[in-house]
C-alpha cells in the first residue's frame, strides 16, 4: 500500500478513535448529571414525612420534580459542582373521571406525579414573583421589565420523571432489535376513516428509515424506526373488529409469509384489512420509494386510551401491531373515564408553550421551557419514543407533513417556530433527554404484587405550606366545616392559583401600565374588584402571546385536543 494512502487511513482511524472517545466522554456527562438530578429528587422525597406515601411493600407511586441549576450548560459543563436544588416535587398515579370534575375550580382533576410537580411548580414561581415585586429580585428572577419578571440569565429548569410519561412516550420495543429490523406500532384510523378506502386504494405497512414517528431503543442499542406511510397523498387508516356492538369495524385476516413478517393493506372494495406480503410492493414518502421491511417484536403497552374522535386509533393487534403511535390519549385507569390527557401529551404542550401556563405569561417576560428530561432507572426506556412523544409531534402534522424545513437538533435555548408561525419568543424546544441508571424505591413491581397508593404528594419551596396531601383531587383530611374555604382547598387547584395570580398582580409596580386594557383601572382598589369577579377563563384569554401560540400549535399538530368545557371555568374569586 502507497505511503501516502496508508497515512491517510491511519488518521481516519485516529479521528474515528477520538470521535469515540469523546462520545464516551458525553455519555459519561450526560449519566452523572441524569442520576444527580434523579438523587436529588429521591433524596427531597425521602425527607418528606410518611403521610401520603406508599405502604412499604404493598404500594407503589411516581415521583417526579423540577429541578432549578444555576450556570448548567448543555455541551459544556454538566459537572456536580454547578448549584442545582428541587424546587417542586410530586407523586400519584391517580386521575378523577368526569363525573367528580369540579365548576368551581377546587379539585384536582389528574394527580399523577408530572402534573403535581408542575402545579408545585406555579407555586414556587408565584413566590418569586412576589419576592421579586417586593425586593426587586429572588432566587431565579433577576428584575422585572415592563411589570414582568426577567428570568436570570445562567438559570436552566430540568424536568425528573421516575417513570416515562404515560401515553405515546410509554409505547416502546420490548427489546434491542437489529438495524436491519424495525419495531412497529400499527397506524390505524376510526372507522369514518375507512370511507375513503372507496376512493383510494390504500397500503399501510412500515417503512424504514422514515424522519419521524421513529421509536429507538435506547442507549447503546441499535434504532428500531416506525412509522407508516400511504400509497396516496391521502392518509386513510383501517380499524380493527372488536367490541362490534358499540361500533362497525373492518374485519382482520392473517397470513404468514417468510421469516413469519406480516404486512397489512386495506381492500378497498371489501373494507377490510388484511395481512399478506409486500414484496411487490412500496410506499410513496415525498416522491421516495421505500421498500417495506419485516416486522418482528412487542412493544410495552401503555393504558392509556386514544381519544375516540381522531383519526388515529389503536389495532389492538398482536404484538408490535397493538399501538398506534402519534395519538393524543387520555389518562389510564379504571373505573369512570377521565378527560385527562395522558402526560406524554402534556409534555409536548409544555415543550412548546412553557411550563408557566396562561396567567403567569401575564406576569412573566417569557415562557420558561425544561432544559432536560431525565427519567429514573429500573424501567422501560427510549430516547427516541420520548422524543417522538414531546417533539416530534410538535414538527409533524398527524397527516405527516413537516411544520418546518429546519431538521437538526437545536442547541440549549434554541427552538424551531417558523413552520408554525408562533409568537415571538415562543417555539418547539429540544430538551436534553436522559435516563438515569438510579430506580426509584416505590416504584411498580414487574409482578403487579403492589397496589398504587391512593394518595398524591405535592411539595413545593415556599414558605408556607410547602406540603400537602391529596386524596381524589381533594386535600387529605379536611372537614365540612372549612371544606370550601382557602384553608380546605389544595393550594395548586385552580381557584387558590387564581388567588395567588390576584396576589401577584396587585403588588406589580404600576400595575396599571402594564396590564391588558380591561384591567386598566385608575387604583389598586378597583384593579382588585375587577379580578375578583372576572371569570378564571377570561383571565386566562387575557395572555394573547400564550392563547396564540398554543391554538396555532392545536391546530396544526392537535387538532382533536378536547377543550376544556366552559362551565368548569367559569368560576372566579367572588364565588
């Protein structure tokens, strides 16, 4: 071999050997950072008192919390020795159903851990922003700026989940598949979708590798993609015969073909799906032929249901076949169906209009996004899964079409809001994504020998009632004599947040300047009658920027999200 050609391959080799070490490096970063915000959390939720936690050995719950770090950067200093603290913690696993919804604004109506750590969450920033009113700065607000709080510029807020959030980032291959071989979750419609199978002859089968809707198992192991493409421009989906004396299904036919791969197509003429091979077959994705690949594996299930007015639905088919991927879901449980959605679906919300909510984007200079998500150790994980469920949905219509040319990772702070049109300052955000190799104590059994607690905890870092319980959506223990007063309400249900927003924008200096128009009021005096009778859903609207952002994102990526029904938000202070 020349001279000349040997050196130059021996520094390729070189250069290979470097790029690895220095990924092994960033892995080694990414795990000590991931378990040391999970030790954190443990630790805050171990030192809280027993009331509302697990019985040992009979019980299980998750925790999740939201951890503030001050000079975290993402690609350049994840070390110990950056400050980091829990500010808001929670746990449960609970949802109520819609029976037990509350118009007035004093019950829970989801309990699981994320939702309660974000509720403690509004809390602590309430806090500040009454510190920072008072003083002219706290912990992570710096000074305020036309009335609203100005968030300190080394401050990065990073979200721990012990478990992955239930919902679409739950649905994942049960094991490590080749790269040759792909994990599926079957893409399937409502049965009013089946109607155009009459017009366009439709093929649904797995392509790979396809840009979005993937689902990677994590860490080390190699991808598995899914995802599922049309024959036509049109997306029609198939369902599935079951439960057919609540609706009219497509009947299911099976065949097995070499190295037992299953495909399915619908059959236009008859309206049924079947299985049978695609070897002569392809699917059209943005004028490139890809050739169907063999499907093999199961997947880990999630409870949580497909919401039953979108196009997409679950198969219900065995093994890998048995979810749709992409789908808004409400929360699993049984008993009464909840409204809820499932918290993959919350995620992707807060990844896009922020953690703050509605009534803080009044008070605050702009959204506040997690810089990571860290999950615990001990159960199912994939990165990619989790992206999909948080961001990709974000970047993708449900009909496929990308909401922007951008495609890369975005570095800390970054996001993609062009294809979509959002306010300024608002965007798609790309958080660090992370397990941690520490499992939680009260975590499930595989076994399913435990019970989940009945019980909720929320903690947050305020100075007065920084704890509390929650049974049902309801604070543990109260009495009818103060059960509709401050003191019996939880103060992260809705009605004692709006008390804590009221609070806020009373101390706000000239809050008369800053305020949208209908509380433009010559004093404090009528400011405060104002907001005590205005209706929480009105205030809530009075955030155009938040209420923009978050209806063009619907509608572009959500367009079967269920709107909260009006007489569960008429309440206000007044009554």
């Amino acid at each position: 071999m020349p001279y000349g050609l040997y050196g130059m391959l021996k520094k390729m080799e070189q250069s290979t050997d470097i790029n690895k070490s220095a990924k092994s490096v960033e892995s080694d970063m990414d795990t000590n950072f991931a378990n040391e915000i999970a030790e954190l959390c443990y630790s805050k939720y171990m030192n809280l008192p027993k009331t509302g936690k697990p019985k040992e050995g009979r019980e299980w719950t998750h925790v999740a919390g939201i951890v503030v770090a001050d000079g975290w950067q993402r690609r350049s200093d994840r070390s110990s020795n950056v400050p980091k603290y829990v500010v808001a913690l929670g746990t449960g696993s609970k949802c109520i159903g819609k029976s037990k919804m509350s118009p007035t604004g004093d019950i829970l109506n989801d309990s699981h851990a994320e939702v309660m750590a974000r509720r403690g969450f509004l809390r602590y920033l309430y806090d500040q922003v009454l510190m920072t009113y008072q003083t002219g700065s706290s912990e992570i607000f710096k000074c305020f700026s036309g009335g609203k709080c100005v968030v300190k510029n080394n401050i990065t807020f990073h979200f721990f989940t012990s478990h992955v959030p239930c919902g679409d980032a739950s649905i994942i291959p049960k094991v490590p598949f080749s790269e040759n071989d792909v994990g599926l979750c079957l893409k399937c419609g409502t049965e009013q979708s089946v109607q155009c199978h009459a017009r366009h002859s439709t093929c649904l089968c797995v392509s790979a590798p396809t840009e979005h809707l993937n689902c990677n198992f994590s860490r080390g192991n190699a991808a598995s993609e899914m995802a599922v493409q049309t024959m036509q421009g049109e997306e029609c989906n198939v369902s599935r015969q079951a439960n057919c004396n609540k609706r009219k299904c497509c009947n299911i036919e099976w065949c097995d073909e070499e190295n037992d791969s299953k495909y399915m197509k619908a059959n236009s003429s008859a309206g049924r799906a079947n299985m049978c091979s695609g070897k002569e077959r392809s699917v059209m994705n943005n004028n490139v032929q890809r050739p169907e690949v063999p499907v093999s594996g199961d997947i880990y299930r999630t409870g949580a249901k497909c919401l039953p007015f979108q196009s997409l639905q679950d198969s219900h088919l065995p093994g890998a076949y048995y979810h749709v991927v992409g789908a808004l879901r409400t929360k699993p449980g049984r008993g009464e169906p909840t409204q809820s959605l499932s918290c993959s679906d919350k995620f992707a919300r807060w990844n896009v209009v922020g953690l703050q909510g509605a009534l803080l984007s009044l008070l605050l200079n702009e959204p506040l996004y997690f810089q990571s998500v860290i999950v615990g150790g001990g159960g199912p994980f994939s990165e990619m899964s989790l992206k999909r469920a948080i961001i990709d949905r974000l970047i993708y219509q449900p009909n496929g079409r990308k909401n922007s040319s951008e495609d890369k990772e975005m570095d800390r702070g970054s996001s993609l809001s062009e294809g979509l049109s959002l306010p300024s300052k608002y965007g798609v955000h790309y958080p660090l994504i992370l397990q941690s190799t520490l499992p939680f104590k009260h975590a499930p059994m595989p076994n399913g020998v435990k019970q989940p607690c009945a019980s909720s905890i929320v903690w947050c870092k305020v100075p007065q009632r920084a704890l509390e319980v929650a049974v049902e959506g309801k604070k543990q223990g109260i009495t009818k004599k103060v059960a509709h007063t401050s003191a019996g309400r939880l103060f992260i249900c809705k009605k004692e947040l709006l008390r804590q927003f009221v609070n806020a924008v009373l101390l706000m200096p000239a809050a008369a300047l800053h305020l949208p128009t209908v509380l433009k009021m010559s004093d404090l005096t009528e400011i405060e009658q104002c907001l005590v009778k205005i209706p929480y859903r009105q205030l809530k609207n009075l955030s155009d920027d938040y209420k923009r952002a978050w209806n063009t994102v619907r509608a572009a990526c959500f367009p079967s999200w269920t709107a909260k029904c009006e007489s569960l938000q008429c309440f206000s202070l007044a009554n």
